[in-house]
C-alpha cells in the first residue's frame, strides 16, 4: 500500500500562525512552538493510517475527518490517495470550511 500524500490548505496555516501568535502574546511561545511541532506529528500518522480520524459530527460526511488534540480540533479531507489539512480550531468553535 502506498503513502498517503498530505497538504495543508492556506487557512490550516493561517490557524497554525494565529494559535501560535496567541500563544507568544500570552507569554509562553515555547507552548505554542510545541503545540505546532505536535500538529504536525499527529498529521504525519495520516499517511499511513488517513481514516484514524474521527467523522466530523456537524458534517457527517465520510470524507471529513478530524483529530482531536486539545483543546483543538485538526480537520481534514480524505481522498483515496491524499488527504488535505482544512482547519486547526479550537475545540468549541463552530466549524466553517475553507473555500479552497
């Protein structure tokens, strides 16, 4: 079985930057440096296992999953052979996919 090749979409790096710039304004970026080097970790396990993550319940479609890492959620779009890192959202928030 191959790889699964993984992408991020320009607003999962947008959220990646805003969590760790909140973090940094707090006082504590050595957390948020963690919490990113943690993200992508956990990412990282989609390429030989993409459908670990859960159903997101508010879509209840098969092809969108997410990993809980509290308190965030990381959202993704799997696709037979990729998968497509949407969103990284705190885990209370309501979640609105990306246009792209």
């Amino acid at each position: 079985m191959s790889r699964i090749s993984i992408s991020f979409a320009e607003s999962a790096i947008e959220d990646l930057e805003e969590i760790k710039q909140w973090y940094t304004e707090q006082g504590v970026s050595d957390v948020g440096d963690r919490f990113v080097r943690e993200v992508f970790d956990r990412v990282e396990a989609l390429q030989d296992h993409p459908d670990i993550g859960r159903i997101v319940p508010e879509f209840d479609q098969q092809f969108l999953r997410e990993l809980i890492h509290p308190p965030f959620r990381i959202v993704y779009r799997r696709e037979p052979t990729k998968v497509r890192v949407v969103r990284i959202w705190r885990s209370e928030r309501l979640l609105h996919l990306p246009d792209d």
